[in-house]
C-alpha cells in the first residue's frame, strides 16, 4: 500500500478550536500555510466589524442595528439566521404538546383535589434561560465572538457549517444532520444493518455530518470554511488520522469514513472547526440537533464516499465468539497457513469488505508479514 503523501499528511490550512483546557481555551494549527485573502476580503472584513447583529431579547427575530442586509453579512450571521426559525419552530411545536400534557395533569389533579406539582425543567431547558430553545445571550456572545476571529485571521470565510448527529438506543437507530449558512439542509438516517455483530453509535452519527458537508462543499472553488461541532472525538481522530501512516490509519474506527473525509476536506482552502458545548444553548447546534432527530425514523440515506484506501468491517467478537463471529459473516472456512516466505506485504492487516458472498478465507502468515486472501464464491 502507497505511503501518504505529503500533501495528503498536512492537508489544508486547518484550525481546531477545541474545548478549553484549565479555562484556557485550545487552538491547534495544522496542514498548509493560511491561504492568501481573495480579492475584496479586506473590505468585506472591514464592513463586516462595522455591523452590529444581535437576536432579540425574545429570541425570535436576528437584526443588524445598521439595517445591514442578510446578504451583505459574514456567513457566520447567514448560518445564525438560518438556524433560528428551525430551532423557535422546533421550540413551539415542543411547548404545545408539553402545555396540552400540562393541562390534563391539573385538570386530572383539580377532580382528585390535590396540589400538582411545579414544573421542573430538564438542565438542558434551564441552560436556555427562558430562550426560545436557546441561550439568547450566548447566542450574542458566541457569534461576536466567531465574527472576531474571522477579522483577526485576515481571510472571510465562504462557507459556514454546523452538525450533529442523533442516537436512540432503544430503536438502535442513528441519523445525522446539518445546516449550511445558505440555508442547504443535509443528513439522514444511518444504515445499521451493515455492522455485523455490533450496532452503530453516537461515533458514526457525529462523523457522518461531516462527510455531508465536506461532500457538498468540496464541489464549489475556494472554499474557506467555518464548521461548528459538539462533540470532539470524531474531529480529533480525523486530526490523528491524517498525520498516520498508512498502516495506523486501518486501525481507526470507521476508517473508511476517515479515509472519504480527508478526500473531501483535502479539496478545500481552509478548515476552522469550532467547538460548541452540547445541550448547553448553544442556536446553530440546537438547529444541527433538531434536524438529526426529525431523520431518525426516515429510511437511512447513503453517506457519501470518495476513493480512498481504507475500508472498515466491524465484528466486536472475542476468542471463543470467533466461531460465532465467522458464521454470522458467512465466513464458512478458515485456514491457518504458516510459512516462511518473504512476502512484500503491508506489516499489518489488510481489511477487506467483499461485496460477494464470502466462502473461504485464508490467513498467510510469515516472519515479515500478515495478510488476509479473501476468496469469493462462485454461487
């Protein structure tokens, strides 16, 4: 297997704004140089600090003070304006089945005679602090924020991101979604039934909307792109998954969805991957959660996918499950071979994912070594 290359272990300018560290918050600096500002990036920067856009106090309505129009705004703003009608949507439909629910408890309480009991709000609806599904103040502050950080670093982003992935652990099912700043919706239910002997996770429904919008955005020329996300672990492993060999990226989770990622994110300019607390208030990820949920009971939509080397077959199978493990993947011979011959192969697995029906496997191995042959049927 071809060693990455050098464009392929930097990739591009990426930043990691990651959660904060003894209160200090982390920014990580990989790949390429900063690309250069397109032409007019300094004026757009420049009016961009001049406009003063805020939400309301009753979190219903985002206005510049300026009358600056939505699209003469950053695409951070555009990504705000789009997310706050899906999420106080979201929010009235809620709060009209909680009151309906509401009133038949008193009504039930008042012809038993007895006192109801107040209402107590989950953490996360106390985190909006009477928001309309989300923190009106740390929406203000998070988006000055952002708009800041795209001054100081010299460049206008043209592109802006936000994703979140869904899992129900009773219907074992998990979707993804995501929003553009340009009002693009992207996402879907995830197929479950390709894991064999396991089940899919909150992991893959975190790194699948990523795949949608690096898919969607690798596409269109000079993209500099703002993408928000709640949960770390998918990032920092696509970050580690980049700098590995070739070798140690077949042992990452979902390495094939790695793999397509990097793809996609390679045809970029610029990444800037922003961390935002979950469940915590936070408008672009409560619009990113609600679309999620309203896909996991769609019929699973495919994930994108580019050419890469890497391809993941899951087993979750121990010492005496391999007998198990190998039946329910059809596996219905395997052979132990042990030889001595110098074989050039990769110093570790292979994995291979057939899409024939599998009838023998055998397992070569040598001093130098290991490989996995995987013959398909004839049926």
């Amino acid at each position: 297997m071809a060693t990455p290359t050098w464009a392929e272990r930097h990739g591009p300018h990426t930043r990691y704004r990651l959660p904060p560290q003894h209160g200090v918050s982390t920014m990580l600096m990989r790949g390429r140089e900063p690309p250069a500002p397109l032409p007019g990036d300094d004026l757009k920067l420049a009016a961009y600090a001049e406009q003063r856009w805020r939400v309301a106090k009753d979190g219903r309505s985002l206005t510049c003070a300026r009358s600056t129009a939505l699209a003469d705004a950053s695409v951070i703003v555009q990504l705000y304006a789009r997310a706050l009608p899906l999420v106080v949507v979201a929010y009235d439909k809620d709060r009209e089945v909680k009151d309906a629910k509401r009133q038949r408890y008193e009504y039930g309480c008042a012809k038993r005679g007895e006192v109801p009991r107040p209402v107590e709000l989950t953490p996360e609806e106390a985190s909006w602090d009477g928001g309309p599904g989300f923190n009106v103040a740390l929406a203000n502050l998070t988006m000055n924020a952002l708009l800041r950080d795209e001054v100081l670093q010299g460049y206008a982003y043209t592109a802006a991101a936000v994703g979140d992935g869904s899992w129900d652990k009773r219907s074992r099912r998990v979707s993804r979604g995501a929003l553009l700043h340009d009002g693009t919706v992207l996402g879907g239910a995830l197929e479950c039934e390709d894991v064999v002997g396991g089940d899919r996770n909150n992991y893959d429904g975190e790194l699948a909307h990523r795949l949608d919008v690096l898919h969607a955005l690798s596409q269109r020329e000079d993209v500099r792109l703002l993408y928000l996300y709640d949960s770390t672990s998918p990032i920092i492993a696509g970050e580690h998954f980049r700098r590995s060999t070739t070798s140690a990226r077949a042992r990452f989770e979902c390495d094939d969805w790695q793999g397509s990622a990097m793809a996609f994110e390679q045809l970029l300019d610029s990444v800037t991957y922003w961390w935002c607390k979950s469940h915590c208030g936070h408008l672009p990820e409560a619009a990113a959660d609600d679309l999620a949920k309203n896909y996991l009971q769609d019929d699973p939509t495919p994930l994108p996918h580019a050419p890469s080397r890497h391809v993941t077959l899951r087993f979750y199978a121990k010492r005496s499950e391999r007998d198990l493990m190998l039946a329910t993947a059809n596996l219905t011979l395997v052979r132990r071979i042990r030889s001595r011959w110098a074989m050039r192969f990769a110093p570790r697995w292979i994995s291979v994912m057939p899409c024939v029906r599998l009838s023998c496997v055998s397992e070569i191995r040598c001093s130098f070594c290991c490989c996995v042959m995987i013959v398909p049927s004839c049926k």
